[in-house]
C-alpha cells in the first residue's frame, strides 16, 4: 500500500500522485469552500514544521488511546472539509487496525486518485489520518470501540485484501448515493464492509447490490443532505468527483442528497450494537480535549465535566 508519511515528497509518491482522501467535497456554500473543492485535484500546501509537531502529538495521543482500550480495530473518523453548514462534523471515516501489514493502528480507507480519477483502498499511518484534516487550528477525531464478537468480525473483513477489494467500485463520487452501485465514496465502501461482515453467511462472496440490500434491511439510514441551493447539484457536474445521476430525482429537486458519512455509519452501529462506545477528541493549537460517551462535544473545542485536557507541547 503506500508508507506512513507527512508529504507525499516523504513518503516517495510524486505531489501530483497524491492519495487525495476525498470524502465529500460539498464544502460549504461559499465561495472559499467551493474554491478549495474544486482545486482539490492540484495539490495543497505543505503544513509547517510546528503543524505536523502538533498533529504528530495528536496521532500519538489517538494512538494512545486505542492501545488503552485493549482492542485490535476500531471504526475512526476525522473532520475534513467545509462541512459544517450541512450539519456534518466529519468527513472520513475507515478503520484503524492495530494488526495492519503498514503500521500499527494504521487506516484502511477509500481514496481517491486524482490522476487516474477511480478509488483505490489505501493503508495509512495515523499521523497522515490525523494531517489529512485539512485545518491545523482545529480538528476532530471519533473513535467507535465496537463488542468483541462484531470487532472480530469486522476486523478479519478488513485485514482481507481478497473482501477489501471485493467491495471496491470501478467509480468514484464524493457525494455517491448510498443505495445506488454506479459510483462509491470513501464512507460508503465502509458502511458495505460492515454489511460484509455482520450480514448472514450469504454475505461471504456479495455483491455490492446485496450488501445494500442488507443495510436496508437492518435499518440503515444515509445521511440526507440538505443543500438550500441548487446550484450545488449543478455544480456537480463540472467536477470529475462529483456526480448526481446516480440520485432519485426527487431528492434533486428538494435540493438533497442522501450520502453516507460517518455521522449515518455510527448511529447505525449506535443502534445495532448498543454495548459500543465512543471516544471523541478535539483539538486545537495549545490542548486536545478528550470525551467519552455518544453525547458529541460542543463546538469550538470547549471541555465539559468529566472530559480529559492535555496540554500540546510546543517546540
């Protein structure tokens, strides 16, 4: 797969190659946000020294505590893009194996290859999970600790290249329909792995159609998206990583789209497995901030009773 790294240039892969992890690249509605997606594709600057210190902090505390939590796999997710005007803290989400062949606690995820335009599945290190948020100041983690029999379960889907790939589609979209197999985003591939894993012994050899079937069948409800501007949806079609044919119409026309994330992911597995917890964590320039519970923290980054404060060093 591809080395642990901070850079492209460090990890050997040309800046063009890069592994864009690409989510959902409807940003926010405001001219800044639809900049940034739409030169997503043309590389982004390098983070500073004294960033990749504080996000290297970061993914040690990350780190940290999934070694604390004596399991071998979680579900993670990460803040990304502009998402806050659709009501959606995070854009991407995979799975952090402790047994990964790159690194421990690396990420199997979906992404996006800018020059060859199609998704690949991708093993990261958790320091580029952590850098691939796109915004130094302020961030988000959330780790879901699934009960042992599903994490077993879900873990030997995931170290398996032959179901990693079985799932995998010959399309991209970021904002792919959730119950359509013409295109796939990152969060998508993931929800279908879970169907994968924990669906009937019929699962075993299915396809993605059938993955989807049993995710409506156990409840499984995508994120809707509400968009207040058309425009968007026109605006898809101009970008290679965006497409809406794949949407009922009706959805079009009421200006939504029905999209998995990682919000629609961990109420599933909310529902489903209520015995699972979740860790979340914020961070800023000077502190993260770590919660325990379902309940999400507040905007800004602000600690609440009960919640851990560790100071960021600065070097």
């Amino acid at each position: 797969m591809f080395c642990d790294a901070l850079t492209a240039q460090q990890c050997g892969v040309p800046r063009r190659l890069r592994a864009a992890i690409l989510c959902l690249a409807l940003s926010a509605s405001t001219s800044a946000g639809w900049a940034s997606s739409l030169n997503y594709c043309q590389g982004d600057r390098e983070p500073t020294a004294a960033v990749q210190d504080r996000l290297m902090q970061v993914a040690s505390i990350v780190k940290t505590e999934l070694e604390g939590s004596g399991q071998r796999m979680a579900l993670v997710a990460r803040s990304g893009l502009a998402l806050q005007r659709l009501k959606q803290r995070y854009s991407h989400a995979g799975i952090a194996l402790k047994q990964s062949a790159n690194a421990p606690w690396s990420v199997r995820q979906l992404y996006y290859a800018c020059d060859a335009q199609r998704p690949r599945i991708f093993d990261q290190g958790m320091a580029g999970f952590v850098l691939g948020a796109h915004d130094p100041a302020e961030g988000y983690i959330s780790i879901v600790l699934l009960p042992e029999e599903a994490a077993d379960a879900l873990e030997h889907a995931a170290l398996d290249d032959r179901s990693a790939l079985q799932l995998l589609g010959g399309n991209y979209s970021a904002n792919a329909y959730a119950f359509s197999q013409t295109y796939q985003n990152c969060n998508q591939w993931l929800v279908e792995l879970l169907a994968l894993a924990w669906g009937t012994e019929k699962l075993a050899d299915a396809s993605r159609a059938q993955t989807q079937r049993w995710l409506r069948e156990a409840g499984y409800e995508p994120s809707v998206l509400h968009l207040g501007w058309r425009a968007l949806i026109w605006l898809a079609d101009w970008l290679p990583w965006l497409h809406t044919d794949d949407h009922p119409q009706d959805d079009l026309a009421a200006a939504q789209l029905q999209v998995s994330m990682p919000q629609s992911i961990e109420a599933f597995v909310h529902a489903r497995l209520p015995e699972a917890t979740r860790i979340e964590l914020c961070y800023t320039e000077q502190q993260v901030v770590l919660h325990h519970g379902w309940e999400p923290m507040p905007d800004g980054c602000q600690s609440s009773p009960g919640d851990e404060v560790l100071e960021l060093a600065t070097r």
